[in-house]
C-alpha cells in the first residue's frame, strides 16, 4: 500500500512558466513533508519542507502548498528553467524530525528552453 | 564542508554472497539513515542509527543489518544476497534533531548476479 504518491509519472513544462508538482498521501500521521530533485547518478537533493502545522512555505522560485484536510501537497516552481529538469520526489516523516522519509515514486520534470 | 560519502560506488555480487557498504556523514551530524532505490519499489527505508543505536527500523528482512561507529560513520551489510537485492543503496545524514532536512550521499549501485 502507497503511502505517498505522485501520481504523475512525467510532466514537460515551456521554460518561464510554472511547474506544478504533486503529491498525495493516505497516512494521516504523517506531520512533516519535504521535496526532493534527483538527478541521474545523484543522490537526492534537498529543497524544500513544510511541517503540518502550516499551509506553505515559499523559498526562491519554490513554494510548497500543503492541504491536510485533502492529504496533498504540491510543489510550485516559478519560474522553470532548463536546469530544473530532474526527477522529483516527495516525501514524508511521520515525527517532525525527518526521520523514516516514505517517498512518493517521483515525477520526471523536463523543462524545454 | 563535506558532503556524505559512500564508497564504493558500484558493486558486483554474485548469489549467495555477503556485502558491506559504507556511508560517512557529514561533519557534525549524527543520524544515518539507509535507503533502497530499486525501479520496481522506489525509494524505500532500511533502518536509521543515532548516537550507535538502531534508532528506526524499516520493512526488511533480518538479511539487512547495520552498524554505526562512535564517529557517526555506518555500515550496513546484506547477507545471502539474492538478485531481488540490486539496487541503488542510499545514505542519509542528519544533523538529528527535529525538522532537519536530510542530506544524501551519491549512493551504491549493487548489481547481484
């Protein structure tokens, strides 16, 4: 059973625009989410988290929405550039400290100049 | 600053056999969690060490173990290994305390043969 799912396996966006990014959960524990890009070869990279206690949170081009009473979070970035494309996960912690991250399956972004 | 590194990168196995991977933190942090990336079940959790103690545990057969050393540097080790084994194995450090991002090494490419 997936806990957390991206439910989009890909998504190609035109550079400048916006790239939306999201996520579902069933596990109402959970209380602590972040998002992650992968790129080939790499291990993932850290961006962005959101703690349940708040609705968003926004650094740089990235913002992240969370809607608990929906089990969904998204994950914006505006603009896109070429350089974002990578796969992207979410993920989620059910004690605030990050630990046992369960990880959606990701979304490839390509973002074409 | 240091990122987290995992030696070796790539690995071939045969059937059978035992294997130890090794994961040195980040400076200063003292959480190292494991992760399993394989294209089937994604990323998955194995187990996390805090202070050398098993501090969580992910759905995993006994086969996977591990260990962490008074410097925070971990192992973990796969025993009989079978070819449903091949798989990125990841490794996450963290400074440890609450809501604190974790930061990921470039993994272990294991291929069982």
């Amino acid at each position: 059973d997936q806990q957390v799912k991206q439910n989009s396996p890909s998504l190609s966006v035109q550079e400048g625009r916006i790239s939306i990014l999201n996520c579902d959960y069933t596990n109402s524990m959970f209380d602590y989410f972040l998002w992650y890009k992968k790129y080939p070869a790499e291990g993932p990279t850290f961006l962005i988290s959101i703690s349940s206690i708040k609705d968003k949170n926004e650094d740089g081009r990235f913002t992240v929405f969370l809607n608990k009473s929906a089990k969904h979070l998204s994950l914006h970035i505006v603009p896109s550039q070429p350089g974002d494309s990578a796969v992207y996960f979410c993920a989620a912690s059910e004690d605030n400290a990050g630990n046992m991250l369960t990880f959606g399956g990701g979304t490839r972004l390509m973002v074409k100049p | 600053k240091a990122g987290v590194t995992q030696t070796p990168r790539y690995l071939i196995k045969t059937r059978g056999q035992q294997v130890t991977l090794s994961c040195s933190p980040i400076s200063g942090h003292r959480s190292v969690s494991w992760y399993q990336q394989t294209p089937g079940q994604g990323l998955q959790f194995l187990f996390e060490y805090f202070s050398e103690t098993q501090r969580n545990k992910g759905n995993f057969p006994g086969r996977f173990s591990g260990r962490q050393f008074s410097n925070s540097r971990s192992e973990m080790n796969v025993s009989t290994l079978e070819l449903g084994d091949s798989a990125l194995y990841l490794c996450a450090s963290r400074w440890g305390g609450s809501g604190t991002e974790a930061f990921f090494g470039q993994g272990t490419r294991l291929t069982v043969v």
